[in-house]
C-alpha cells in the first residue's frame, strides 16, 4: 500500500492550493454570460485584486502554493501567470475552459486536457498535476490522465491520506468542501438569496479544527482557494492569521502538490 514520505520531524503535509478561475467558471455555467459584464466582475476581481493580495500574503510568510488553472485564464491574463511562476508557485491544471469532464465526451476531454496544459506549459514550467473543475471526474479522466504525462490528481473526496489510482499510476491528493472557500463566501444572485456569507472568523475556526483533526491523524490538509473569494481584504487578513498559526507547528510539511505527490510512494 503506498505511503506518505514525510521530512524527517514532520507528522503531516499540508498544501495550500488555489484555483484561479477568472471569469472562466461562470462562462462554462452559462456561455450566455459573456454578455454580463456585471456577473464575470466578480471573477475578473480574482485576477484584477485578488491575486495580488494572495501572493502579497504568502511572500509575507515565504510559503510556496499550488495554482490550478484553465487553460483559457492562463490565456486571458498571461502577466498574472508569469508573476505567479515568478514567485516560485506551481502551475496545475484544471481545464481549459472550466467545464465538468462529466459533459464531455471522451475525444473533448481530451482536447480540453491537452490545450489546457499547452497554455499553461508556454510560461515555461512542466504541469504534472491535475484538478478537476467542479471536482468531476469521467470514466475517461485517469486513463488520459496517465496517456498524457499526469502525475498526480487532487480531485476526490475519500480520503484524508494520498493514495495512487490503478492501474493509472496516477497519485491522489484527496480534497474536501469543508477546507475550501467557496461553500462560506461564494454568493449568487437568484435560487440563493437565503444563504448567508460567512464571516471570515467561523471559517477560520472550521479551518483551524480540520486541520488540528488533519494533523493529529498524519494526514494530508488540501486547503482550497479562489482569489475571487479569498482574495477580498477582511478574508486575506484571516489567511495570513490562518497560514501563521499553521507555521507555529514545526512538525508540519508545507509544500506544494507536486511536492507531496512525489513523495508518495
């Protein structure tokens, strides 16, 4: 059974990842939203603020992210993705348009696969990781995975360890809800008035919690982001708070997917 190889002295990873969707997540919802220049507003703050501010606040605390993204974003702000390289962050990919695998059919799977990571490719880095948008996967998605130079997904949900897919060789870093942003501060208008948007404090405290519980057990923490949510200043500030508090444990590996994917084994 494959196990996690930690650093000398640490119990647990931990792996801070965003996925820079832009505008891209509410065009593959609705195409018909490339004529709502109010509704993509709220994906072009990730790239326009957001993003900054997020890499603002992990210079501040020297650590290193995971940046999923489409193909078409990576396309549309080429500046944002040679910053993010820049700074020393991984590159994954997570479509090239943000469309659920489970759409597709097995040949537009793959084009998506293979566009996607030529985007990102052409900013000079090797893309070896995937994430699934909307964290959906097809009957098709680790075969191509494993055909096409994929060394890792982190896009299931049952598990709090690594694992490896087989025959597919394909290393999973399992994600959850509860350690991502969006189900406390994603708001839309119509079917949602009645939610509420949480404060960044009880985020914070569910944060903190699943980690300790993370921790304690050995396991991995795949924290989740979006710049278009974490990225609003109240928010950034409890990020800072959050990453500071995980830091003071030394017995905790913070690195990148990549990182963790390679040491499983």
């Amino acid at each position: 059974m494959p196990s996690l190889a930690l650093p000398p002295g640490k119990k647990s990873a931990f792996v801070i990842s965003f996925d820079f969707d832009a505008e891209e997540v509410w065009l593959a919802e609705n195409p018909e939203n490339i004529n709502r220049p109010g509704v993509l507003s709220q994906g072009k703050y990730g790239a326009k603020v957001g993003l900054g501010l997020v890499l603002e606040t992990l210079d501040n605390l020297d650590l290193t992210a995971t940046f999923f993204t489409p193909g078409r974003v990576a396309e549309r702000y080429p500046d944002q993705l040679r910053e993010i390289v820049a700074h020393g962050h991984e590159l994954g990919h997570h479509g090239y348009t943000h469309t659920s695998p489970t759409k597709l059919s097995k040949a537009e799977e793959l084009e998506e696969l293979l566009k996607g990571k030529a985007a990102l490719e052409q900013f000079g880095v090797e893309v070896t990781g995937y994430r699934s948008p909307s964290w959906e996967v097809s009957s098709s998605t680790f075969d191509l995975l494993a055909q096409n130079g994929f060394k890792y997904s982190s896009s299931m949900m049952d598990d709090i360890r690594p694992y490896v897919h087989q025959p597919h060789q394909i290393v999973e870093l399992p994600v959850q809800w509860m350690l991502d942003d969006a189900p406390y501060f994603w708001f839309s208008v119509g079917s949602d008035w009645n939610r509420t948007i949480r404060s960044a404090g009880d985020v914070e405290e569910i944060w903190r919690e699943e980690f300790l519980g993370i921790h304690g057990l050995g396991g991995l923490t795949m924290l989740t982001m979006h710049p278009q949510f974490i990225g609003r200043p109240s928010r950034v500030n409890m990020l800072e708070r959050f990453l500071s508090f995980v830091k003071s444990h030394d017995d905790v590996w913070i690195t990148t997917a990549g990182e963790v994917a390679r040491a499983v084994n």
